[in-house]
C-alpha cells in the first residue's frame, strides 16, 4: 500500500514555490544560488531523483581549467575567435567565482598549475611556438597574463613523463575536489533558504503543472511560477526536442605511488585525455574519442575498452617505476552540443532548460547560472 500525502506535507515540502528546480548537480546549484543573490525572497524547490547528484558534478576528475592549448585552437576554427574567448572567459570566470564564495579547505582546491603534452603528428606542430604566441596575445585580457601558456619541453622527464615532445605549462589551473564542492555549495543554498528534496523523478512537464513521483511510488504535483531543468544529458527524456548529446566520461585511479614527481594537471589531444595527481595517486580519465558512438550513452557502467585504453596511456607515458595497478574507477555523464556551446531554452510561458557544459562543468556553472538568472527575468 502506498501511503498518502499529508496535508503537512502538501503544504510544507510539496508546496509548489516561485522556482522549481530539476537536478541537484552544480548547474541546479549555481542557478538556485545566483536566484536567491537576486532575489532573496524567492521560495525556491529543487528536486533531485537521486539520494545524490549522479550525472557529472560528483563524477568528473576534478579539474579547474578553462581549456588547454590545443583545445582552444580547435574550438577557435569550429566557432570562431570572438566565440572561443568567450567560453575560454567563462569558464576563466567561474574558476575565480568558486574561489570567491569558497575557501580552499572547503573543497580541497589545489591551485598546482597545468600542463599540455603534444607530439609530433599534431597537425599544427611546426608552428607551436607561433600558435601558443597567438593564443597568449588573446588571452591576455582575460587572465591579465601577459604569456600564460609557456613551454617547458625539458620538465617531462622530471615529471615522470616519457614519449612526448612538448610540454606548455599554464600556472593558473588547479585541481579541486568535486564531492566537497557539490556538499558546500550544498550547505550555501540551503542557509540560503532553498529547499531539497532527494527521491523525487520528475515523469511530465506540462506547461507550469509538473508530474513527479518520489521514491515510495506517491504521486506528486507541482504548480510554480517558473521551473528550470538542470538535467544536462538526461534533458532529452523529458523535452525530445532539446538535442543534448550524452557522452560518457571514464575514470580510473591508480594505487598510491610512494615519491609521486607528478603535480599538476594534465591535458592531451584537445582534452580528450587527462589526468593529474591525487595525492600520491594519478587519476587518468577520457580516451572517449576511441569509441564516440558507444560512449554517447545514459549507462554508467563504464566499459572495458576504455578503462583498458587509459591503462596502456599510462603504461606508454609513465616512467616505468610509476606504474601502478588500477584501485579504483567510474564513470560520469556529461551533455554536448554541437557547437560546444552552453544552451539555454525557453520551453514554455513558465519552464526552462539550461544544459551542456560541454565537459566543462565545474567552470562555466558558475557563470552560466548568471545568464540563467537574467534569462528567467531576475535581475538586481
């Protein structure tokens, strides 16, 4: 039997507020904080239909970067100039957006620097010296560093590193760690007076009136004045309409390695790997571009051929007496788009949609969860 909803919790927990909000991830977050900044009398919901966030927020491999060398210059071609510093200041905006409102004990932000590794075969390799130039005189105005990408080819070996020919540095990344970020944004929005309610699935949106079931089997209903989905890849079962592309990201964990040299975090092949220390482990994840039809999928389950691709990156690429076994792995989903652009819709009078970071989560939510914000009509 199932129970009955109590006209205490009608009225208290599933009252129907100013905003709902679906996804308890950092865009869910971001966007339920930067509302209540604007304006503090909003009675915000946000509903999430897990015990915790499950897409990419708590799943990613903890970076704070906002796009290495080579990535910027393909992002550049596929969009444009103007459009690439545009994200690239996004993302560099966000970055500084956490460390505003969130001390560096509070989520473990490591401010240790990143690296990019290039080879020979990358199609740009007889002008690298040119093309990191050129990338450091446009974004000179938003890290107000004059060279932020240098290179330091004769740093592999002393990093552990083998089988590559460059090496561009970047001072300003950091690493930070994704569970304690989501708990204390966590803590920030409820003193702020939002309200969260895990185990409840949104079923249907229809127009303002929206279908929910939690986890005993009840029935819920919800009339807000707005609602905004923060479902990212998971968007496309409620609005088939919003073309998000699920992409898994996978990620293994070596066990610790007594004198690790390595600290920093790491990029190759425009981001479609990375890894960095974790303490005295090497965290490694992506190798997606090996199998990118399989891994535009909902599954979290991971996939031998993947796990198995990073395992032979780190084999080639370490120094033999770093090698480790694998302790431990998972995967997390991200939502792309084509453009590789964020995207912010207007479904109805009342309801919006806001996904795909593009893998760059942790950076842009910050900044996009503004645009939200002044999107929905809520300005200071």
């Amino acid at each position: 039997m199932i129970a009955a909803i109590s006209i205490w919790e009608k009225e208290s927990f599933y009252a129907s507020p100013d905003v709902l909000i679906a996804g308890s991830g950092l865009m869910g977050l971001w966007s339920a904080f930067e509302l209540k900044r604007r304006k503090p009398s909003l009675r915000i919901t946000i509903l999430e239909k897990n015990s915790i966030p499950l897409g990419a927020s708590t799943r990613n491999a903890g970076f704070a970067c906002f796009g290495s060398p080579t990535e910027l210059i393909a992002d550049a071609e596929r969009n444009g100039i103007d459009q690439m510093l545009s994200v690239a200041g996004m993302r560099y905006k966000g970055i500084e957006k956490i460390r505003k409102y969130f001390t560096e004990e509070e989520i473990a932000f490591e401010a240790c620097g990143g690296y990019e590794c290039i080879n020979r075969d990358y199609k740009y390799w007889q002008e690298l010296d040119t093309r990191i130039e050129w990338l450091n005189g446009l974004l000179k105005d938003i890290t107000k560093e004059k060279n932020i990408f240098k290179r330091k080819d004769a740093d592999i070996p002393g990093l552990g590193l083998r089988n590559f020919d460059a090496l561009i540095s970047n001072k300003t990344e950091a690493a930070l760690h994704s569970g304690k970020l989501v708990q204390a944004l966590t803590r920030k929005v409820k003193s702020m007076g939002v309200e969260i309610i895990n185990g409840v699935t949104i079923t249907h949106c229809d127009g303002s009136r929206i279908e929910a079931g939690d986890s005993s089997g009840r029935l819920l209903y919800f009339t807000p004045v707005q609602s905004l989905f923060c479902t990212n890849a998971f968007t496309e079962q409620l609005f088939p309409s919003l073309q998000v592309a699920p992409a898994r990201g996978q990620v293994i964990v070596t066990a610790p390695i007594p004198g690790l040299p390595m600290k920093g975090t790491f990029h190759f092949e425009e981001g479609f790997y990375y890894w960095r220390h974790l303490g005295n482990r090497i965290l490694i994840g992506g190798a997606r571009n090996l199998a990118i039809d399989a891994e535009q999928t909902l599954s979290m389950e991971g996939s031998d051929t993947i796990r198995e691709a990073l395992e032979v990156f780190l084999q080639n690429h370490l120094h033999p007496t770093l090698l480790r076994p694998v302790e431990t792995h998972w995967s997390g989903i991200m939502g792309f788009t084509k453009n590789k652009l964020p995207q912010i819709e207007k479904i109805s009078d009342t309801a919006y949609a806001v996904i795909a970071c593009n893998g760059m989560g942790v950076a842009l939510t910050p900044v996009v969860a503004e645009q939200v914000a002044t999107f929905m009509g809520y300005d200071f």
